[in-house]
C-alpha cells in the first residue's frame, strides 16, 4: 500500500477593513423569513441520532470511513459508514452517511444539512470538548470546596484521632476534567482521517493536552505514544494491508533513548517504560502493537503523523502539541538501550514538500514576541490608552509610509452614556459574603439557571456562550474578587494594535489567551439607535441586540441555556416588537470607543460576542462583552463574526451595498455584506 504526498494549497481571500455593524436605520428591512431548522440542529442533535441507528452500514468502493466514539473508558469503538464524496485513495474518513445530498440521520428522518469545511469541523469539535472540559473543572472546583468545608468541620469538632479519619473520608483522587471531556466531545460526528492527515489539521497546528487530540481522533489515546490500526480494520475492505500499521506518533522525549533532529527522528518503540516521570526503561520491549505497527509501516511504505510535544506555562497539562507532518518509517532495529533493557528503534524521515516545521526544537510562539519596547518593530504608539488601561496597549505599523499611529477618535476605558439613556436603577443583590460559592442560595446564579457561569480556573473562563450572563454587581454582598464578576476585571492580556494590508487595524495578544476568557468590553457612546447620524457613514456602530440572541431573530444563532424568569418579564414587554426588528440602543465607537473598535471580523473567528448584566437587569441595555472561543496562541489575530446578513446593508441612494471579506477562512463567505 503506497502512498504518495500531494500538496494542497487553500485559497485566501481575508477581512474586512474596521467596519462594525451599521445602524439598522441604513440597513435593508428583510422580509421575516422562516427559521432554517437544519441551521438549528445542533451537533449534539446530530450524533444522538446517528449512533442510535441500528442499520447496517453500506460500504463505497472510493471511500471507506468510520465513526470514532470513544467511551467514558477510553476505549475506541469504530463504525463504518459510507459517503458519496470522492477522495484520494488510501485516505479514510470518519463522517456521518450522505444520500442525495441529504446526510441520514437515522432510518426514519433525514434533514438537510448545512455543509462546513473539515476546519470549521475540527474548531467545533475542539470547542464542545473545551466547553464539557470547563464544565469538569466547575464541578471539580466544587467538590474541592466542599471537601475542604467538610474537612474544617471534623477538624473542629473532633480532637482525637477521629479527625484524621475524617481527614482520609473527604480526601480523593482528582478526576481528571480532559478525560471526562473527551467521552462526551468524542461522542459528535468527528471527521477522521485514519490514516496520513487529518484533513482539517494542517502542519503546525497546536493542541492545549493530548485529549484535544483524541477528541478529534488526531491521536487516538491520551497516554500511548502510538497510535494504530488493529486487525479489526480488515473488515473495511483492506484486504491488502498487514495490521496493525501505525498512523501517528506523539514525541515529547519521555524516552531516554530518543533522537530528535527534527527532519531526522529515531524513535524508541512503547513499553517497558517507568510511566511515573523518571524516563527509564525497567522492562524489555516486546515487537507487539504499535512495536509491530511501525515495522509493518516500513513494508508497506506508509508514513505516519509526527506530533511534537513542547513545554509551555499556557497549557492545564503543562504541554502544547503540535503536528509536524508525515514521517516515512524507513529502519527499525532493536538493541540494548541505556538502561540495559531490549529496546526497538525507529528511524523516520520526513517527507519532501511539506510546510516548514514551526517546531523545530524551539519552545512554542513565544519565542516571537518582543521582550521590550526596544524590540517592537514599527512602534508607533507605545500606548493608545494613554495609561487608562492597566496593561498598555501598543500599536505597530509595517504597512504604511510614513507610517502613523491609529487616530480619529479618543480612549475610553468604559461606556459613555448619552444624555438622552436613563439607565435603570441598580438591581438588588445577592447576600453572599466573600465570595459566592452555592448556585442554591446565591440569587445571581439563580438567574443564571441555578448555577454559576464561570469556572475559577485561570482567573475565570466562560463555561459555553450564553442568551445572557448575570454578573453580580454593585448591590451585592461578595466583593470584587468573586468569580462571578469575572468580565468587570479589566485588561489582563497584552493586547497589540497592528496595521495590515487589506483590513485596515487588526488586534493580537502577545499572551496565550484561554477559551471562555474575557478580552476586552465594546465600549463607546451608549446611545439611542434611533439618534444616530444618517448622513455620515459610521463604521463603529455595535447594535445591542441581546434580546435577538435571545429569541434567535435576524439570522443570528439562538443559544441554548436557561433565561431566568425576570428575564422573560422582558421579552414580553408590549414594545418588544419593535425591538425585535430594530435593537433600541447601541453601542458608538466612531469617534470614542476602546481596544475592540479595532478588532476585525472573520467567518471563523476566535472570539464571541456575549451580553453581560450586572448594575441592572434591562437586557436591551446590556454590557457588550468579547470571549475567547478557542484556545488562542500568542500573535494570532483576535477576530469576531460581525452578524451581518448578505444584502443586508443600504446606502443612503436605497442601493444595496456589499464589501468584501478577506479573513482568509476555509468557510470565508467572500462578502462582509
């Protein structure tokens, strides 16, 4: 079974210039038009039904592929299914049946399906494990909580040896929150190349923990170094393949007897390695598994995945991951290895025509970012908040000659309230002391669905995207330091203004940026939709459309989750029909505003929008808050989807405008509008 490398180039078309959500007094009315329910359907949806089906699966002579589940006990369970779409030979994918461009669900239903790269696939995929990921570590941080309570309790009633007792009871291993994850994230429809590449993972794509990688089925196992196809696969029709043959690799020099040259690798084979972190051999290795699959790769010319594992402060697990390409396996041998123990070697050899290795023994991205102001190239600004800000903002300009620093407007660190809004009156409070640790009894995780919206880890992260987020605010008894007021800290990454070519300014962090962390607020001039200035054309104008997210009106994505009851006294109110088609308030950064004006829009952003309240409960005048959605590494452009429908947007004249999008997304729509 040969295997021949071929290059794929993606196009890139990529963002628009500063532009924001126009006022929806220039924009097109549209016509209501009816729910696209397939656009509802979420993931969840989808997987629940397809693994219940009980039908056989049919086989295609072009492709053979396979659904990965992996259970709550990390074992792999494979089924085959069948696609009509064409692929190079030897690839094989996981994917969910497709019928008359239809994807079957199960024997009775079918709906359509809004079709989405292998990338988008991937990011989605990576993004349900990291929201059950953080959803573990809530509940871990409560059983910690709890169990130290419990702990104090004994500790003080008891003053003989009971108390160690009681110490023992509520002392427990940790369960760990990736492992859980990836059992309820690896239950999705997940595409998987089984062998060669992932498509939708290109060279130098990095994960936080290895469990990303079985999340996607990257790397099947969270432990073992390789990763390979057993004699199980046979049955998919390759009657031709000796098994088990290998298909990735992880290196992260665990093995006292590894060489890394990155372009050259000898490779130690698994086993017989003291698997408590002192790197030594204590047994002989056997020519079993993924011993004998990387041998059989050798016969059968088929290379591997090679995933490189680094050192790094950003990531849970204290690693980061990152591919590195396809490997031929080229000799193996075996031999005595340092600790006296029979060993099997692997010489792999990169293949030609690959992207240049991002690793290439060098710690992570970090490595790129200026250490002083001394390094920054094209400075032009060495803060643009002019000290309002606790962490200074700098801007850069490569692009431009001469090159000028962003003007036009002036800092603001919060809103400005036009004299025209009133806002309401501050809501009453919670009565927790400290800090608020019990959805039960706190009255702020009530409204939030009986729980809290954050995880304490890293400072506070967003469990998932919310119809709206209540914070506890200036009438509660917890003080600042309270989880749930993690959106009103500040700044606290290093964020950088940068000019580009096509989108005007653009934003990135210098620091690694966690999923479900708070950025930055979308600040400016809050004012009436109905005041703003239709002669001028205005850029920077953010829409408070927080009861349409709600209601899932204008083409924007209903969130799933629980909207208190005081809540829904408001969406009942008598002039919620109009708000419903015009939001009453926004948000004007045109000529005040801070970081986020500059902040560009993508077709696959990395960060989301979510309405917060705290100081009130008037959802039409809530605080605009911009979320991580990923994990994003340092230097990668921090971007949002804008929301705009196509054909949305007229000019004064009554035409229809349209701008084009250059975010350079596998799923770009080539418009903004």
């Amino acid at each position: 079974m040969e295997f021949d490398l071929q290059q794929h180039e993606n196009s890139s078309d990529s963002s628009v210039q500063g532009g924001r959500r126009f006022s929806a007094r220039i924009r097109k009315q549209l016509e209501q038009r009816k729910p696209n329910d397939d656009n509802d359907q979420t993931m969840s949806d989808l997987e629940e039904q397809f693994v219940s089906r009980k039908k056989k699966p049919k086989v295609n002579q072009r492709r053979k592929e396979t659904l990965m589940i992996v259970d709550e006990n990390g074992d792999i369970q494979l089924a085959p299914v069948r696609s009509n779409n064409a692929i190079e030979p030897g690839v094989f994918e996981c994917g969910s049946e497709v019928v008359e461009g239809k994807e079957k669900i199960s024997n009775s239903s079918s709906v359509d399906v809004v079709e989405k790269s292998d990338y988008a696939k991937v990011k989605e995929t990576i993004r349900i494990f990291n929201k059950h990921y953080l959803h573990f570590v809530q509940e871990e941080e409560q059983r910690c909580k709890k169990a130290e309570a419990d702990l104090q309790k004994i500790r003080k009633g008891s003053k003989d040896k009971k108390g160690d007792a009681g110490s023992e009871d509520v002392k427990r291993s940790s369960k760990r929150p990736d492992l859980k994850a990836v059992s309820k994230a690896s239950l999705h429809l997940i595409m998987l190349t089984l062998l060669f590449m992932i498509i939708g993972v290109d060279v130098g794509h990095q994960f936080y923990s290895r469990a990303e990688m079985v999340a996607i089925g990257f790397h099947s196992h969270w432990l073992n170094g390789i990763d390979y196809m057993g004699a199980s696969y046979k049955k998919l029709e390759y009657k031709n393949c000796t098994f088990p043959v290998a298909v990735s690799i992880v290196l992260s020099g665990q093995y006292e007897d590894d060489l890394d040259n990155s372009e050259d690798v000898v490779y130690t084979g698994q086993g017989g390695h003291d698997l408590l972190g002192h790197k030594r051999q204590v047994a002989d290795q056997v020519l079993l598994r993924g011993n004998l699959a990387l041998k059989n790769n050798i016969e059968q010319c088929v290379p591997v995945r090679v995933i490189r594992g680094h050192g790094s402060a950003s990531s849970y697990c204290g690693k980061i991951y990152t591919y590195d390409g396809l490997y031929n396996v080229v000799q193996y041998w075996a031999e005595k290895g340092a600790s006296g123990f029979t060993i099997f070697k692997y010489r792999l050899k990169r293949l030609e025509g690959q992207p240049t290795l991002t690793t290439n023994q060098v710690q992570f991205i970090r490595a790129h970012v200026p250490q002083s102001l001394a390094d920054i190239r094209g400075l032009v600004c060495e803060d643009i908040s002019g000290g309002q800000e606790d962490i200074p903002i700098v801007a850069t300009n490569l692009v431009d000659d001469p090159a000028v620093a962003p003007m036009g407007y002036s800092y603001t660190k919060s809103v400005q309230v036009a004299e025209s809004v009133k806002l309401p009156t501050n809501a009453t409070g919670c009565k927790c002391r400290g800090s608020c640790t019990d959805p039960k009894t706190c009255s702020c995780a009530r409204l939030n669905g009986s729980d809290f919206p954050y995880a304490s880890k890293d400072g506070g992260r967003l469990i998932e995207a919310k119809p709206v987020v209540f914070e506890c605010g200036p009438s509660c008894g917890c003080g600042p330091g309270c989880v749930n007021r993690t959106s009103q800290r500040g700044l606290k990454y290093r964020l950088e203004v940068f000019r580009t070519p096509k989108k005007g300014w653009a934003v990135r962090s210098w620091d690694f940026i966690p999923s479900g962390a708070p950025v930055c607020e979308y600040t400016g001039r809050l004012m009436r939709t109905d005041e703003l200035d239709n002669e001028s054309e205005n850029n920077f104008i953010f829409e408070i459309d927080c009861l349409q997210t709600i209601k899932g009106l204008d083409g924007r994505e209903r969130r799933q989750g629980d909207v208190s009851i005081l809540t829904s006294t408001h969406l009942n109110e008598a002039d919620d029909k109009k708000s419903e088609s015009v939001p009453d308030f926004c948000i004007d950064a045109g000529s005040i505003g801070n970081i986020a004006r500059f902040i560009n829009h993508s077709c696959a952003p990395n960060l989301f929008v979510q309405c917060v309240l705290s100081s009130h409960h008037d959802i039409k005048l809530a605080r605009v808050m911009l979320f991580a959605a990923d994990n994003i590494p340092p230097l990668q452009e921090l971007t949002y989807d804008y929301g705009y429908a196509l054909d949305s947007v007229m000019g004064q004249d009554g035409t229809i405008k349209k701008m084009p999008c250059y975010c350079g997304a596998a799923d770009c729509r080539k418009r903004l509008y």
